[in-house]
C-alpha cells in the first residue's frame, strides 16, 4: 500500500532559487529516505534520515523529519538546471518486511 | 560498470505472449527487488529475495513469477501479458539489515503490450 504523498506534485522554478518538497507517511518509520528520477532513467538514492534525527545535510541537500507529524521535507538550494527530475520519499516502516514504500513523486521543474 | 542492470531496456510484445526481464548486480548485495512504476510514476514493490529465497511477495498476479538463480540475479517472467502489464519495471538491490545506505536501482525496462 502506498505510504508517502509528497507535495506538491510539480514544482517549477528559475535556477538559482530553493526547492522544497514535502513527504508526509502514515505509520511509524525505522527511516525515510529520498531518491531522485531523471527522465526515463532509474532512481537514484540521495539522503537517508534516520527516525531519530530531525534534520540532516548533504551538499545543496537539507532534509528534515518530524515524526510527530509524519512528515518529512526535502530542500534543495541555489537550485541548477541539472536538478530537473521526479524525487520520491520512500519509508523503511518499522515491524515490516525490509521494503521500501514510495510515494508518487514531485515532478520538479528548474528553469535557467 | 553498471552497477545493477537490467535487459533488455525495451520490451515490446503482444498480449497473451510470455517474457522475462533479467537483473543482474555486481554490488556484492544479498536482497534484490522487483519494483514495478506506473504510468502515473507510483512505485510498487512487487517481490524481493534475500539469499536466493523470497521474503516479499506483494499481491501480485500468479502470472508474474521471479526466479533467483543466485544472490547476484533476479529474474521476472510474465505469463500470458495482458495490457494493463505495461509499465516501467526496476530491479534493485541492497544489502538486507543495512538499508541505511538506500537501494541501488536498476535503469529499468520499459514493457508495452499491445
């Protein structure tokens, strides 16, 4: 069953601006996760947050996590054209098998 | 090198027909996912092996049978396809208990029946 919506659905924007993109899931989480889909290619794992970190960074890339809320959002600054693609969160629930749960995606948009 | 391939990349077949769709990896992982992305680009998990042995078997169609000839492989062959069997399907892997470093995706195969 589908576990995250994120939000929005589409994105557009001129480079150089921020980007940010929200997940929100339903059950409790070991960790999220949020990968990148480039047009007709596969995906591609960008950052993990574990349930027990609120925030973490990797490059442009700044994630955060609120548990109590079951969400999650995705940041991406001084945004390049480069950075057109779908991004998807995905959730590694807890007390289930090891898989992971996509959301349909945020069709991000960055415009030079 | 690729580090999770699949072939073919394209696949074009008519209804009723019988296909496979092979995965291979060469990252040294023991779990391996068939995922299956809709038109509508939802991801659904469709199988998954650990070791050779299926641990997910998501509702899936008994025409869909995947087969795992080693940790390093896994296939998925479809039965009599029908049309609503179009869709992008992935391969991925990743190392059981350690998911903390993501999937590894596959580039995928296109499947159109028609």
């Amino acid at each position: 069953s589908q576990q995250g919506e994120e939000d929005p659905q589409a994105l557009s924007i001129q480079e150089g601006e921020n980007a940010t993109m929200n997940c929100s899931y339903k059950t409790s989480i070991n960790n999220l996760q949020w990968y990148r889909q480039n047009s007709g290619r596969g995906l591609v794992h960008l950052i993990l947050i574990r349930s027990n970190e609120r925030e973490k960074h990797s490059g442009r890339l700044r994630v955060t996590l609120d548990t109590s809320k079951k969400s999650s959002s995705l940041l991406i600054t001084a945004s390049r054209a480069a950075d057109t693609a779908s991004y998807f969160c995905a959730t590694d629930n807890q007390g289930g098998s090891e898989k992971l749960v996509f959301g349909k995606g945020t069709k991000l948009t960055v415009n030079p | 090198d690729t580090a999770v391939s699949q072939t073919p990349k394209y696949l074009v077949t008519q209804m009723g027909n019988d296909k496979s769709i092979k995965c291979e990896q060469n990252l040294g992982h023991d779990t391996m996912y068939w995922y299956k992305q809709d038109s509508k680009k939802f991801l659904k998990i469709m199988f998954s092996y650990n070791n050779k042995e299926l641990i997910i078997n998501e509702t899936v169609p008994n025409r869909f049978s995947p087969k795992s000839p080693d940790k390093a492989h896994l296939n998925l062959h479809i039965n009599s396809l029908e049309l609503g069997d179009s869709a992008v399907y992935f391969c991925a892997s990743s190392v059981r208990g350690q998911g903390l470093r993501g999937y590894t995706f596959g580039s995928g195969t296109r499947l159109t029946v028609v």
